[in-house]
C-alpha cells in the first residue's frame, strides 16, 4: 500500500493551485490541509522542517504515520517536480 499525499495549503495560494492541478492531471489522490484551519498541524510540520513554505507535501505511511516531507524551494522547484518525488512513494 503506498503513501497518502498530504497537502498544506493556503487559499489563494497560486503555488497551491499549480500543484493541485498536477495533482489532478495525474490522477494522484491527496488530502488537503489549508494551514489557516490546521494550524497546530502545520506549526508541527515547520518545526519538523523549519520552513515556511507552500504547498508543503507530507508523504504519510499509514502503517507508522511518518514520512517524508517535501518543502517547494528545498525539495522541488515546480509541480512537476513535486509529482516526481510523489510518485516514487505511491
């Protein structure tokens, strides 16, 4: 069984909407989290990655509940180089 894709995101966030077009034309199923109304889960993930920044990916096992997290800027620099990475945990 593969990774659930969890996205943080904010509304009006073109990034966001970039990504979960992507998201979308690849038929990759996600969760998401605007970090307005799961705040306490979102500051977890920053202090985690200590990043600020959207969308955030968090690849979550759902065997243990961990994963990778893909921070845009640090881990990818497009959508479609998000996917990729998503890709390889699904």
């Amino acid at each position: 069984m593969g990774y659930n894709v969890c996205l943080f995101t904010l509304n009006g966030c073109g990034y966001c909407v970039s990504l979960k077009e992507e998201l979308k034309k690849n038929n990759i199923e996600y969760s998401e989290y605007e970090v307005n109304e799961h705040k306490s889960t979102y500051d977890q993930i920053t202090a985690i990655t200590k990043e600020d920044a959207l969308p955030t990916v968090y690849m979550q096992n759902p065997d243990t509940g961990m994963g990778p997290i893909f921070v845009p800027g640090r881990d990818f620099k497009s959508p479609d180089e998000a996917i990729q990475k998503i890709k390889k945990y699904l």
